[in-house]
C-alpha cells in the first residue's frame, strides 16, 4: 500500500511540476517581444508548452497532442478545420490497419509460436552465442510488423525462462542475462526501422514527405532503403554483445530450457486467418511497390488487349495508398470467423490498440503544417542552415540523424519525429536541397534510443528485469548512439542512386 502512495504522490509531483512549466514556458514566450509575426509568435509558444509537456511528460502525450491542435485553433493559429484535418489522413488509417493487423497477432498469440520455432532450431540452441542471434533476429523480424513495445513484452517472459534454465550451466551468467535482455529491446528497436508500418516515426516522416515536399516513397522503396540500415545496425549489436559475452559462456544444448507450449500444436482457425489477412495486406503492399518501378511510358503504349489490361492493372497499383491493403487486412480480421463462429477479431479486442499514437501523430502533423503556414519553419531553418555544412544534403542529414539519435533518448520516438522532421523539411527546402535523404536519416535516427530505461518502452521492460544495470545500459547505449549516425547516414547514401533518393 504504501509503495502505491508513494507512486501515486510521485506522479502527482511531476504532473504539478512538469504542468507548472509547461505554462511557464508557453507565457513566456508568449510575452518576450521577439521579432515575428504575430502567427509565428503564438505558435511559438505553443511549440513551447508541447515540448515542454512532451520532454516532462506531465500530461499523457496524445493528450499533449490534442492541446496543441485546441491551442492553434483557440489562438487563431490555423482554421479549425486545418487544425483537426490531419484526424483524416490516409497515414492515419495505415496506422489504423496495421495496429489492427498487430492486434490479432498478439491475440492469438502467433508471434509467440514463431518465436518459439526460430528458437528450437538446433543450430540455435547449440551455444550461448546462437541463442543471443535467435532472441536478435525474432526481435528484429516481428517488430518490423509490430510495434516494438509489443514484440519486446513477446519476447521478455521467453529470454527470462531460457535465462533461469540455463543460469546454472553458465560460468558467467549475469553476462549472458545482460547480453540476453538488452539484445530483446535494442534488436526490436532496430527492427522497427525495417517497413513504414513498423514503428510511428516511420510514417510521420513519409507523412510530412508527402503533404509537405510532394515525395511519395513506396512500401517496398522504403524497405529497400532501412533494411541494409536495420540490417548492419543488428551487425553491429551482436559484435558489441559478442564482445561482452564472449568468454566463460560454456553450456548445454538449449533444447531442454526454453519450454514451447505451442510448438507442435496445429494453427488454429485464429492463427489462420491473421496470417491470411497479414499476408494479402504484405502481398498488397508489395504489389503495388513492385507496380511502381515499371516506368509510366510502358503502361500507354500501343498493345494487344491482354497486355493493354495488366498496364491498366499495373498503374492501378502505381496509385494504391498504402493505407488501403491494411484496412483490407483489417477488415478481413472482422469477417473471416474463427473458433465458434466469433471474428478472428472482435471489436473488443481492437479496442486495445494504440489509439493513444493515432492522436499523437495527428497532433505532430498540425503543429508540422502550422509551422510551415506560419513561416515558422523557414525562420527556423535559416538558423539551422548556418551549422556547419547544414546546407547541403550530406551535411544536413547527418546534422539530424545525429540530433535525432541524442534527442530521442529524453523524448518518445514518435514526438521527437514530430519536432524534428518538419524543422529538417523546412531547412532543405531553405537551402534548396532534396529533403528525401535528410528527413529518413532523421526518421530512422528517432528509433534508436538505446541509453537509458527511460529511452524506450523496450528498455524499460528489460530494465524491470534486474539483469541490466543502469551503467551497464548506458555503456552499451553510447556506442551504439556512436556508431548509429555512421551506419544511417553512409548506408542511405551509398543507395541513393540505386534507389532514385
């Protein structure tokens, strides 16, 4: 009892705190006299108390967000209508449809049953190492389609039961739990990156792309650029754990530690049908990726009828909106039926998805257009254009690829995409550069927060666990935070050409 008065008096405090200067920091700056206009003025001060709330987390970051919108609108910042238009961006239902798609996953616990099959692998379970690159690419894999939070909490009960099983087996086992719980959280961080539905920074980006630059990246594009990234990022977690691990590690096959409970078992009709639904959603996505490399010039041309049909078929995928094959995922998820003739899932269980993000990301996509309405966002990048080589596009992509990896690790990925990606459109298009490079290298940079539990929610959930001690986090978190920006940065410009960037 006492250890909930005592949390619930500590979240009472920083509610108070955090609230207190949240509106300190929107009336101050609201009264300095600066040198703008009035719009540009006001919204300032907005940004002031949004950041101020996001970085203290006084108030529920969705929350946070709503305000903000309210706050433009109350101050004559945007038109009501601007202000809540971002409530109805296709973006919107792709979160939508994949939070949905996520949901069954977890529901019917299919994610468990591929975890548990990659991991009963013999060649996995044959030394400590293979079993810390099976719990690396489960991770990796899943939070590419789900959420990271999702896949870490997946994960976690599997690492700590192979962890109790084979601690007596090991001479050094606080080394391998370490290895074990901070490869679970950084491999779904670094997963997330690897398609735009796989964490909201990624779509918050391709959303400002798209509605502020007029650049369209495709599913599969996308794919073609973060993979390699996401890829030579988890290389480089395994040699920094390998590194700690390597020595006093000697044990048995894992086979009798990790109990799989559904290994073995038929899918069942749940099972079935989300991996038909996920499937035609992916398929979709993929369809449409691979409609939109066949140049324009060939879907017009003089052809019999047949083929004159599949060009009309190509370009109708060319203009398919990604939001579309993850509501037909979705939906599919309502009618195919399951066990006893109920959906596979109810509209109970789709309550539970991250409503919570929707809301933020609308938020950020206001605040993001009011900073360009207001000629916010071009004061602001004529400041960030005077760093250091910020007005070419090597140099203002690793200006905030670096910021964004060091930002994140005080502020949600998904808030931190949303302070920084309009701020990096707005200094492109100042200095007359492409935004494309600039804006993903700042994207992929808000996921990887690996220093501190506070960070992420993965670390947090491996944080819990005891094995991880907070110096220990941090060490690994540094070079990780270090070597981040050199892989982003030189991997997305080593595929620029090939992938028209």
């Amino acid at each position: 009892m006492q250890v909930g008065t005592t949390g619930e008096k500590g979240s009472q405090r920083r509610y108070l705190i955090g609230l207190t200067v949240a509106s300190a920091a929107f009336l101050l700056l609201l009264l300095l006299p600066l040198e703008l206009q009035p719009s540009q003025h006001r919204l300032l001060a907005v940004l002031g108390f949004t950041f101020t709330c996001w970085v203290t987390e006084a108030l529920p970051l969705p929350v946070t967000a709503l305000s903000a919108m309210l706050l433009c609108v109350v101050l004559g910042i945007l038109p009501a209508k601007q202000a809540f238009a971002p409530l109805g961006n296709p973006i919107i239902f792709l979160f939508l449809g994949a939070f949905l798609l996520a949901e069954s996953v977890r529901t019917h616990e299919l994610d468990r049953r591929m975890v548990e099959w990659l991991l009963s692998r013999s060649w996995i379970a044959r030394t400590p190492l293979r079993i810390l690159v099976g719990f690396a690419v489960a991770a990796w894999t899943i939070s590419g389609w789900m959420s990271n939070t999702a896949t870490t909490a997946t994960l976690y009960p599997l690492a700590w039961q192979t962890f109790q099983g084979m601690r007596t087996q090991l001479m050094r086992p606080e080394n391998f739990g370490l290895a074990l719980m901070l490869i679970c959280a950084y491999a779904s961080s670094i997963g997330g990156i690897i398609t735009p539905i796989g964490t909201p920074p990624n779509l918050i980006g391709l959303g400002f792309l798209a509605e502020q630059a007029n650049v369209h990246i495709g599913f599969l594009q996308w794919m073609f650029a973060a993979t390699p990234v996401g890829i030579l990022m988890l290389i480089c977690l395994l040699i920094v754990a390998w590194l700690r691990v390597r020595k006093g590690l000697e044990t048995k096959d894992l086979g009798a530690v990790l109990a799989t409970q559904r290994l073995g078992t038929p899918l069942t009709k749940g099972e079935r049908n989300t991996l038909i639904a996920f499937g035609t959603a992916i398929s979709l996505w993929l369809i449409s990726g691979l409609a939109s490399l066949i140049p324009e010039k060939h879907l017009h041309a003089h052809t019999p009828a047949l083929i004159l049909v599949v060009g009309q078929a190509v370009a109708f995928f060319k203009e398919l909106p990604e939001a579309v094959p993850a509501l037909v995922g979705a939906v599919m998820l309502f009618l195919l039926p399951a066990e006893e003739g109920k959906p596979t899932l109810s509209w109970k269980d789709a309550q539970r998805i991250d409503w919570g993000t929707i809301l933020l990301f609308a938020g950020g996509l206001a605040l993001g257009d009011a900073i360009f309405q207001t000629g916010l966002a071009k004061r602001i990048s004529e400041l960030v254009t005077k760093l250091p080589f910020a007005d070419t596009q090597l140099g203002l992509t690793i200006w905030g690829t670096s910021i964004a990896v060091w930002f994140t690790e005080l502020v949600s990925n998904t808030a931190a995409a949303n302070i920084l990606v309009p701020i990096v459109l707005a200094t492109a298009k100042e200095a007359q550069i492409s935004p494309t490079l600039p804006v993903l290298g700042t994207v992929i940079g808000c996921s990887f927060a690996f220093m501190l539990p506070i960070s992420t929610p993965p670390n947090a959930i491996v944080y819990a666990s005891g094995l991880v001690p907070i110096r220990q986090m941090m060490l690994w978190g540094f070079v990780l935070d270090i070597l981040s920006p050199i892989v982003i940065v030189a991997t997305l410009f080593s595929l620029a050409a090939i992938l028209g960037l």
